[in-house]
C-alpha cells in the first residue's frame, strides 16, 4: 500500500522541526492572545481630569471624570477629553499587542516575512 504525501518514506526531518515550531508558536500565540484580552490599559487626558480604561479587547470598560471637567458650558471640551484618553488608551492596548506578539514571532512580521525564500 502506498504512502500519501509527497516524501517517500514521510516526513523529512526538518519539515517535522518545522511543523513543531510552528505548532508551539501557534500555542504561544493563542496564550498571548488570552492575556491580553485580560489586560486593561488606562490612559488620561486633561492633565488626569478624564481617564478611560479599555481591555485587551479593545471596549472601554471604564470612564471617569473629575467633578471641575464637567462644565455645562463647555460639552465640547469634554468630548475632546473623552475622545482624546478613549484614542490613547486604544494606542496603548494595540502597541501592547504588538509587542507581545513580535515576541513570539521574532519580529517575522506578516505571513512570509522574514523567510529566505
């Protein structure tokens, strides 16, 4: 009976290495990607009178405002503010994103990236 695949007698041994580095990096990543979604990243604007925290699943889960930021004369400072800590909260969880997974790559980047051939 005849093997299927292209390698007579299996897998050469590098094709294995490289499948088991590939499947321990998939492993590595999927663990990242759970630690991060449990991460919360908290930034502030306005000299800390509006803070926003977001998760590693990039939703605000948290928005606190000091009493002297809230002028009912001035909505649009306070939307600037909001607006402002809410992007630099999200800059934050993406860079930590990031980092986190140009750990386990080795800085590859993208699919091909980095392979010599």
């Amino acid at each position: 009976m005849a093997k299927r695949g292209g390698f007579p007698g299996g897998m050469p041994g590098n094709m294995n290495n490289l499948m088991k580095q590939a499947q321990k990096m998939q492993r590595q990543m999927e663990e990242a990607t759970k630690e991060l979604e449990e991460k919360e990243i908290t930034a502030a604007a306005g000299g800390g009178a509006v803070e926003v925290t977001v998760s590693g699943k990039k939703e605000v889960t948290k928005v606190k405002l000091s009493e002297e930021v809230v002028d009912p004369d001035d909505i649009e400072m306070l939307e600037d503010l909001i607006m402002a800590a809410t992007n630099e909260a999200l800059r934050q969880i993406e860079a930590a994103s990031q980092e986190s997974m140009s750990k386990i790559t080795g800085g590859l980047g993208g699919l091909g990236g980095g392979f010599p051939f």
